[in-house]
C-alpha cells in the first residue's frame, strides 16, 4: 500500500494505433520516493483535483489494484 501525496494526472498522446492516450498518476510517498503509475481515462478525470491518494498495488510493477 502506498499513500501519494503532491499527486498530479498526466495525459500523454501516443503516436497512433489503438491506444492514443495514455494517463498517469504522479506522486511522492512518505519516504519522497517518486511514483508514476499508469491509469485509465475515467480513473484520470475520477482523480482531478485530489490531492492525496492512496493506492494498493505490485511492489515491483507499481501496477494498480485498487485504490483505497
């Protein structure tokens, strides 16, 4: 489990293909460690505006699982 805090979302636009955009979840844990996880669209617009945000997910992937 990992508590963010400073959290941003980042939309970056992919070069073509399927999957055009791709969205991020940026932040910093206790330790300031820096995180960047990927996320869906509608998790993106969900996360506008917060500030904090705790997510549980792989340690080695930083893969999401679900957010708390």
């Amino acid at each position: 489990m990992i508590h963010l805090t400073s959290v941003t979302e980042r939309e970056t636009n992919g070069l073509s293909g399927l999957i055009s955009h791709h969205y991020y979840l940026c932040g910093r844990d206790d330790e300031w460690t820096e995180y960047q996880m990927e996320i869906s669209s509608d998790e993106y617009y969900e996360l506008e505006g917060e500030e904090q945000v705790t997510v549980l997910c792989y340690p080695r992937t930083e893969r999401i699982l679900k957010f708390l």
